[in-house]
C-alpha cells in the first residue's frame, strides 16, 4: 500500500476485486495525461497528481496503465501528511474531521481552464451507522424536540420518513405520500412498518424512490439522527436549480458536507455546507500537504485500482477541543458499473459524540448505583430469563451473576406455578411498560442454589430495550426475617410464649368452632391447676417452676387421647379441650385422664417434685347461646370447688354449680353497674382509745342491692375478686371516704381509715391516685390511713415501697391489717413503712380464756412498740377482751363492745360526742 493509503485507526475499505473498475481507472488515467500534455498546467495540480500518480505505480504487483509512459497523469486530492506530523493536532495526519462552516464552493481539477463556481454535483451519500446524536443536529435544524417519540417530532415540508435505528419507517409525512403514491392507512402498500430499503434504492446523492405503481422517482437522500433511537430521512425531487440550493441548505442544517471526485477530470468539489464545516473548525482543507480528502481519494483509487469493488471508506477523526468529523467515501459508478466518481461525505460528529460519551457515563453511573444497591435487581429478556443481576440479589439467592444469567423465571420459583404460554410464571406478567404500570409481591419465595427458599418482596415493571423490545426489571428485597417476626407476633396473639400451646384467647377460639359445629353434645372441657404449685417458685426458683409447665405441656402433648387439645390459660392452669369424648371413654373418664397426667413426680433442678393438679369437668348445656367462655367458667368453677375439697381432686359441673356461677356472674354484672352508677355506701366503724376517746374510724363497704337487700361483703367481695373488680372497688372507696371525712365536724382531726385489697403500693400509679384523690377532696393526707392485709406486704419491689415512703413523707399512715394470720417475719415488718399493726380477731377472740392467744397478742404487742408502731385490737366484743388487750398495752380497740358500723350521719353525731363508753377498768392482775 502507499503511504496515502494508512489510514488512521476506525478506516473500512471494501474487499471485492472488481476487474472493470481497473480498466476503467487506466482509462481515465490515459485521458488525464494526454490532456495535461496538450496545454499548461496549474503547478500545483501536476505536483499533487504526480504525487498521487506514483503513490498508486509504487503499490506492489500494480501495473503502470499510462499511455504514454508519463507517472503523472492522476490527479489526487490530498497528498500524504508528514511523518512527524502530531495526530493530535495535524488534520492530515488520521484526522480529517472539522466542524461546520460556511464558504463558497472550491474546484480543483488537473485542466488550466479557470474557475468556475456553481452548485457541487452531490455525492452518494453512504448508509451511517445508527449512532445516538446530541441535540445539537436536530436543535439546528428544526428546533428542540417535543416529547412522545416519532409522532411529535416536527418534520419539514419536504418528503420526509421517520425511521428507527433498523432502519424500518415509523411515519410519513403528508408530502412524501403525495410523492410516493403511497397512504399510511394502506396495509398493501403503506409505507409504514417497511425497512427503507424497499422504499428507496441507490445512493443517497442520486437515489430512486419506488413509488406505489412501481415507476421510480429520481431523489436525493438527506438523512440525519434524532436522539439515539430515530432518523430522519428527507427526499429531494431532483431536476431544478432550487434543489440544488435546497440541498445546501439542508446541508448547512444538518451540519453535513459532501465532496466528489470526478475521476475522468481529476476534479475535486466541495459544497459550500463543506467548506463552512472545515472553517469552523479552523483547519485549512489545501494546505502545503494538499487537499484533506486526499487520503480517502488515494485509498479508493488504490482499490479501484487493484480491482476491489465496492469499495468505501469511513473514519472518525478527532480534532482539538473535543471536537469530531465522520469522513465517509464511496465509489459512485454508471449503469454499466463503471466507477464515474468519488462521493464523500463529511459530518459533524462532536454533539453526536458528546451525547453518546453522556450516555455512556449514565449508562456507568447508573450501574455503579444499581451494584451499591442493597436491595436486589433483575432484569429479565421477552421470554423470562436473566440478562443481568446486582451483586444483592446473587447474595440473597446465594450465587454468583455467571450462573445467575440465562436462568428462567420460572426455575428461580421456590414453588411450582402455572406458566403462560408464553413460558412466564404467574409473577411475571406482561403490563405496559411504566413505573405507574407495575405491581408488588409482599412475598415471593423464591430458590436459592443450595435448594433453600428464601422470601423475597418483590417489585416488577416493564421497561423497554435498545432495540424496542420489552424487558422485566424486577426489584426484590430478602423479607425472611421480617416474615419470621411476623409470624412470631402473630402467634403471639394465639401461642403460649413459654409452653409454645395454643393460649386462652386461642382455646376460647377452637371451642367456639366446636359449639357450632354439628359435634357440639360431644365437646368436653376439663380445667386443671395444679396444686400449692407457689411453693415450687418460693423454693426452687421461677426457672424451676417454669421447666416444671414445659415438662407438663409436653407430657400432655404426648399422651392426651386423639382429638383432644391442651392449651395454657394463664400461670399454672391448663384447659383440654375435647371435640369428642366418646374417643376419650367419656367426660368423667377424660378428667381422671387429665388429673393423672399433670399428678405425677418430676425432677426439677436435680430435685424430685411431687405435684397434684385439681380439674374440674364442663359439658355443653342445651342452652344454644352458650359460648365458650361460659363453658371453660363452668369447667373453672367446678375445679376451684375440687380444689376446696381436695388435692388433686376433681370436680363436675353440675347444674347446681352451673346455677351459682351464673348467679355470680349476673350479680358481677349487677355490682360493676353498681360501682359505675355510685349505688354503694360507706358505714364506719369507730376505732377509741382505752379511755373511749374516737381517734379513728375504719371505712367498711355496703351494698344496698335493689332486689336482694343489703348483700354482705362476703358475698359480693369474692365476685368482685374473681371478676377483676376490687381496683375500682378500692378506687370507689378511697374517693367516697376521703370526701366524707373532709366534711366531718370534730374537736380533733379524726382520720379515716381505708382497706386497700385491689389497689396496692405495686401499682405503677398508686401514689398519684392516692394524692390526687386527696387533693380532689380537700382531706388533709394526715387524715388518711390505709390499711393492708399482710400477706399483700410480702415482697413488696423497691417501687412499691418507695411510694409509700413517699407518702408517709406527706402525712399519709400505713396500717398492717390481719398481723399474724399471713407469711410475714420480723424482718419484713421492721422494712415496711407502717405506722400501725392491727392485732388479727383470730387472736382477739381466746385472749381473755386461751392462754397461747393471750401469749401471742402479748407478743405482737411487745414487738410493734418495740419497733416504735402502735396497735389496734380488732373484733373487740366483750369487756373480758378489752380488759386483757389494755392490760398487755394495745394502744386503740375496735368492735362491737363501742359501737357497730355506723351510717355516716351516725358517725357525725358520734364525733360530735368526741367519745364512746368503755367498760370500767378492772384489777386483772
């Protein structure tokens, strides 16, 4: 090859060898030296033929063709650029590239005749390479585009398609139909869908449009990019002097130049559109090393003349300043196919470029952010399968993007699922393309390599590919654990945390099933709690006590009788429950089943511990409205009634028990009203001193019941125990009492004393119920004592006793009710913040005739004062009682003996008295 055939890198030449093309570029070669023999001839010319002359004689195995002899009878149109020439920066040097300018056409030819300017005869235009342009092209031309794609792109007057990047026409406009005879709306015929191709032949300086009726028009083609997905393909009419001024504007539109090389006159031609580009780029297209198309103009001769049909020739070449020229040549040839001229083509590359280095690093930026991405991402082709992944999904799926690639949707299912026919599981579906058009999976489990599942939620929309093509991008995210804890608060609501059975709102649930169900006469309940079982946490440790109810579970778990369930009440009661009894041998025979599985001997912490487990038996009663929680109260009932009798006894739900719980739950019902509506009400019982002075009186509730009269506490109480009432009992009392007492009229400041059995110093608000409680009634705190059965004391947490110090430090007094009938010790009596122990009746009853109750008394007495607490006698009846209990130094007395429990109006006018008769004191020594 000659030196004016090294191209610079990116150059494509043709490969056929085409035989007449060589005779027909000796030909030309004998014409052009006769002539440049016949006449003078332009230096300039002749050096740069000469030049090009012996570049083509010096390529190896080349004939000379030359008539007569002479090695200068082509004229070329560039010269070689110098060795040292800086690619960089010398445009001959692999870079012929120049942006747009304006100019006036140039000629250069081998003849002396003079220059004649005109319109330049336009080259073929060669099929570009669908490359995504910037806006610059299309912005100069016919301004920014608008949104929608093809159809709101504004096209010219022209005859004009719109083309995607396979070349396959996306729109015509209304001119281009008129000159094709061709309608969009035609499906025989219409131009719309057809690959250019069919429509348009030849090259694109002198084309041939097929029309509808098969007769050919003959155009020219003027093509330019739009984005980095459409073309624009406009069609000139030719024939007209307008056109040719047409075409060089349109060039100067689009940013193109084109030049010839007529080969039988060695005459180069430049468009004005040409010269305007290499001006704006600031290179000189003839300089010292002759013009800049020399080297595509060598090259394609040289192919021509080794005879390579076909040939063509394209180059990027780069210019300083970012800025890029695409040189594109082609061999432009007569019917006969013999080459006539050299056609090239000159753009603007450098928006072009720009944009695509933009979308390039896009395109990067945007696959760095998907590979930081925590969650996972993937992207699957038409027919489902992977086409890439981030490194979050193959961590999630436990593998690696090689392997992950080209698997189906389909096998990455965890579960079998129907797939379409189109071969897509039922969680990939075909929806338009669009964020606003995608869906949500909240779980999808999905197959991990090792054969594990994993849960996945998963996002899914369409997007669209390069080339039109649908494709699925699917987000996932690992939601396992999120799915576990799900289901751990789900099975809180219905599974006992520790014995992992059903829980009561969960059994209260299967029997409500079972009552509605058509077996109903056959379900059983047997309740069992197990017996003192207080004493295996005192003993040996709530550690111990709960492996004791997982042992327990488990054994009933194991070995109940088949369609029976067991399930966890609360603390240490269980409930079985039984769909059918006739598979257990019948009610009585399930619940001797259940006692003898929960009494047995079990080793807890390297101890045997013997346990027993009273039950109680419920059936259904015809009633049809029972419900579930009926039936396990009666199955309580019955238990609590074994438990009175008996360890480890068991009881039955009999009619009678039945009747009483129902009565009792209709008198709860009747006493939570009763708080509710304020239908309750104090009597007070005086506490004197030795000398009947009142210092105190004890505040005791009375229920005035409508229909039965006045019920006693002892009847209504232990509903209210069982029902969960007592805190708004206490709470009834303390604010009733205390608003009494701030209403009495004394000499001295008598304090009422309160019983406090729900609303204990363990509750978080019990300090500011009691101090607002005051503060709303206007008793002074020094006014108030509050009274606590001892075993309520025992083990009091630092909180509770910090609340009575609390109020202790406000006036407030703290009594010790029932003293020595409950688990308290000396120690905790010294820890507690009481200012009073009441001596229990137990004790009171045999102090004047038993000699161990008076020893007792004796020593309870002895012990308060020796702590700095004062006593108070309780159930004081007779005067043989109080002789004995002032004899042993008791501070203050209550009972019958001064005066029964009395209605408030009563109390006021004893108050108003300031004192109570007492017996006379005798010599009792």
């Amino acid at each position: 090859m000659s030196e004016f055939g090294r191209g610079p890198r990116g150059e494509r030449d043709g490969a056929g060898v085409d035989a007449p093309a060589t005779e027909a570029v000796a030909r030309a070669d004998l014409r052009r030296s006769r002539q440049a023999a016949g006449g003078p001839v332009d230096p300039e010319a002749a050096r740069f033929a000469g030049q090009l002359a012996r570049a083509i004689d010096r390529t190896p195995g080349t004939p000379d063709d030359g008539a007569d002899g002479t090695d200068d009878a082509v004229v070329a149109v560039a010269a070689p650029a110098p060795a040292a020439a800086d690619p960089a920066t010398d445009p001959r040097r692999g870079s012929l590239l120049a942006p747009p300018g304006t100019g006036p056409e140039t000629v250069h030819t081998g003849h002396p005749a003079p220059h004649r300017p005109g319109p330049a005869r336009p080259g073929a235009g060669p099929e570009l390479p669908v490359r995504p342009v910037g806006p610059g092209v299309r912005e100069t031309a016919f301004g920014r585009p608008l949104p929608g794609g093809a159809d709101a792109l504004p096209l010219p007057g022209a005859p004009t398609l719109v083309c995607d990047r396979t070349g396959r026409v996306l729109r015509a406009n209304p001119a281009f139909t008129q000159l094709a005879g061709r309608s969009p709306g035609d499906a025989d015929s219409g131009p719309l869908g057809l690959h250019l191709r069919r429509l348009v032949v030849g090259p694109d300086g002198d084309a041939r449009l097929i029309r509808a009726d098969g007769t050919l028009v003959r155009v020219r083609v003027v093509r330019w990019d739009v984005g980095a997905d459409l073309q624009v393909v406009m069609l000139v009419e030719l024939g007209s002097g307008s056109d040719a001024r047409r075409i060089a504007e349109l060039e100067r539109m689009a940013r193109v130049g084109t030049w010839t090389y007529e080969l039988a006159s060695a005459t180069l031609r430049r468009s004005a559109s040409l010269q305007d580009l290499y001006r704006g780029a600031g290179i000189d297209p003839d300089g010292p090393d002759g013009p800049i198309e020399g080297e595509q103009v060598a090259l394609l001769c040289q192919g021509l003349r080794n005879g390579v049909r076909g040939g063509d020739h394209h180059v990027d070449l780069k210019l300083p300043g970012d800025r890029l020229l695409g040189c594109r040549a082609s061999v432009e040839r007569a019917d006969d196919g013999t080459p006539v001229r050299l056609v090239g083509t000159v753009r603007d590359l450098s928006a072009q470029r720009l944009a695509e280095n933009r979308h390039r690093a896009a395109g990067a930026r945007f696959a760095d952010l998907v590979a930081l991405l925590p969650t996972g991402v993937l992207l699957f082709d038409a027919t489902g399968r992977v086409i890439d992944a981030n490194p979050a999904v193959c961590e999630i799926l436990d593998t690696v993007p090689e392997d992950l690639r080209g698997t189906t949707a389909a096998a990455l299912s965890a579960e079998p699922e129907p797939l379409s026919p189109d071969g897509l599981p039922d969680w990939l579906r075909r929806v338009p393309p669009g964020v606003d058009n995608g869906y949500r999976l909240d779980a999808l489990p999905l197959l991990r390599s090792d054969g594990t599942r994993v849960w996945c939620g998963v996002g899914v929309t369409v997007t669209r590919a390069d080339d039109g093509a649908p494709l699925f991008l699917v987000v996932c995210e690992d939601v396992t654990d999120r799915r576990r804890a799900a289901e751990v608060l789900r099975s809180a609501g219905t599974v006992d945390a520790l014995t992992r059975l059903p829980n009561r709102a969960a059994a209260l649930h299967l029997v409500d099933g079972l009552l509605a169900g058509p077996g109903r006469d056959g379900v059983v309940l047997v309740c069992g709690d197990l017996d003192d079982f207080s004493r295996v946490n005192s003993s040996l440790g709530h550690d111990a006590g709960d492996d004791l109810l997982v042992t327990l579970a488990g054994r009933l778990q194991r070995e109940l009788p088949f369609g029976c369930t067991a399930a966890r009440l609360s603390g240490d009661e269980f409930v079985v429950i039984c769909s059918d009894h006739t598979e257990a041998g019948g009610p009585e025979a399930l619940a001797h089943t259940v006692a003898a599985l929960l009494r047995t001997s079990i080793t807890v912490g390297g101890r045997p511990v013997e346990v027993t487990a009273s039950v109680g038996l419920a059936t259904p009663a015809p009633d049809p409205d029972l419900r579930a929680a009926d039936l396990l109260r009666f199955a309580e009932v019955a238990m609590y009634e074994a438990k009175k009798r008996s360890r480890g006894g068991v009881g039955v739900a009999t009619d009678v028990v039945v009747r009483t719980a129902t009565s009792q739950l209709g008198l709860e019902a009747e006493l939570r009203a009763a708080i509710a509506d304020d239908r309750l009400v104090l009597e007070y019982q005086p506490v004197v001193t030795a000398d009947g002075r009142v210092r105190s009186a004890e505040a005791l509730i009375r229920w005035p019941h409508p229909d039965r009269g006045l019920v006693p506490p002892g009847e209504f109480l232990p509903v209210a125990q069982r029902g969960g009432l007592m805190r708004e009992l206490d709470l009834w009392v303390l604010r009733t009492a205390a608003r009494e007492a701030a209403g009495w009229q004394s000499e001295g400041e008598i304090a009422v004393a309160v019983n406090l059995a729900g609303l204990l110093p363990g509750d978080p608000e019990f300090a500011e119920l009691v101090t607002g409680t005051l503060q709303a009634t206007g008793l002074d705190h020094s006014r108030l004592i509050l009274e606590l059965v001892e075993t309520s004391l025992v083990a009091l947490p630092p909180h509770a006793l910090a609340a009575m110090a609390d109020l202790v430090g406000r006036g407030v007094r703290f009594a010790v009710d029932d003293f020595g009938t409950g688990y308290s010790s000396l120690a905790r009596l010294k820890e507690l913040p009481a200012q009073t122990v009441k001596v229990d009746r137990a004790f009171v009853t045999g102090i004047a005739e038993d000699p161990v109750d008076h020893a007792v008394a004796r020593a309870v007495v002895d012990m308060a004062r020796a702590m700095g607490r004062s006593t108070v006698a309780e159930g004081v009846e007779t005067a043989a009682q109080f002789e004995a209990l002032r004899g042993i130094g008791v501070d203050a007395f209550q009972g019958w003996l001064f005066a029964r429990p009395l209605p408030v109006e009563q109390m006021r006018e004893v108050l108003r008295s300031g004192r109570l008769r007492v017996p006379p004191s005798t010599d009792v020594a």
